[in-house]
C-alpha cells in the first residue's frame, strides 16, 4: 500500500528514528525514590519487564529490585536499548542522558521527600556494614536535588520522550488512582487492581514530615 502524504511527511522529519518499534517504558528517579515498587506494579499488571534478576532481593527491598545490569554501562554501551522495546526498564536518573535519541520512550520519573530518600540510603548502608561516614545529610540532600533537576531540565528538552511524574507519597496513599493514571500513560491494557495490590503500605518504612521535599 501507498505511503500517505502525512506518512511520507512523518518518514521526513524524523528521519531515521524507529517509530515502528513501541516506546520504551523508563521507570526514573533517585535511588531509593520507588523505583523498584513501580516496577513491581508495572510487573503485576502485566507489562513485560527487561530484568535479570541478578540482584536479588534483601531486606531493603523485599520484593526486588527489578534491575538490567547493562544499564550500568549506559554511558559507554547502549546498542543492547533494542531489546527493551515495548518493555519496562529501571534507569537512574542520573543515566538519563545517555538514552539514545534512536528510540521513544514513556519515562515514569518517581519523585519522593528528600528527607524519606536520605533516611532509606543511611538505613540500606548500614544493613550492608558499608561506610556511612560520607557528606552529612544537608549536603547530600542538596547534590541529590540537583541530580534531579538536572534530569527534569534535560528531559523537558526531549522531543521524544514524555513524562509522567508520580510522587511516592500519592502512590502509596492512592495506588489505584496512580495505577489508572500509568495505564493511561504508557497506553498499555495493565490490570490497575493487580498493580494497586503490589503497593505495602508495611514497606513505606521512613516517613518524613510533611513539608519542602
């Protein structure tokens, strides 16, 4: 059949971009912002995953990691990013630049109270007997909140990618309300009662008082 004018026009502004493939699912964010129970709810409503499985889970996170190994070497090899096509796959936000602009993507970028991510960091450290003697917790907090600016400044600059931000606290208090809004994100039939049932509130184990993230 016949390319449409608009096809033909499409094919020529974005050039050699694969917009046959489906977007890549991009769960984001700080470390220990909710990454992994967002994928453990993308999970069970029936998205594929791009895991290995090689980090299994532990106290800190019970239900596991959901992690890809080579993403940790995103910064030097990203010709695997074919295979994650249609899937979900955990990216740092820290990596985020390094996406390469070949593909679309749906970015699903976790966002939780400073204080509540600093407290998870100390306590998973200290459960692994690593050293905790590093920069005190106001100037951690301040080169994590730039981290994560950074990574909303360069994606608002992305063409390509869109953006959903969830915020932990509204994920654990309305799991179905934030489930309904990711099916409607990624454009996926997921079952939104399954991946509100992953959410334990028993998890949710460093709260901090309400106020400026």
């Amino acid at each position: 059949m016949m390319a449409s004018p608009f096809g033909r026009i499409w094919q020529r502004l974005t050039g050699n971009r694969q917009t046959a493939q489906p977007p890549i699912i991009v769960v984001s964010g700080l470390p220990r912002s909710g990454t992994s129970m967002m994928m453990q709810m993308l999970a069970a409503g029936g998205m594929e995953m791009l895991t290995d499985q090689l980090r299994q889970a532990d106290e800190d996170n019970p239900k596991g990691y959901f992690e890809f190994e080579k993403v940790k070497s995103l910064t030097e090899n990203a010709s695997w990013m074919d295979i994650a096509s249609g899937k979900a796959i955990k990216i740092i936000a820290s990596l985020l630049p390094y996406l390469p602009s070949a593909y679309t993507y749906k970015v699903i970028l976790m966002e939780r109270h400073l204080q509540e991510v600093l407290a998870s960091q100390q306590i998973m450290l200290q459960n692994r007997g690593a050293d905790t003697s590093g920069p005190d917790d106001a100037t951690m907090g301040e080169l994590l909140a730039q981290n994560l600016s950074d990574a909303k400044a360069w994606l608002r600059q992305q063409a390509h990618i869109d953006v959903l931000v969830v915020r932990h606290a509204d994920a654990m208090a309305e799991p179905l309300a934030c489930a309904q809004r990711i099916r409607q994100f990624v454009e996926q039939p997921l079952d939104v009662h399954a991946m509100a049932a992953v959410v334990d509130p028993s998890l949710y184990r460093n709260k901090a008082s309400r106020g400026n993230p």
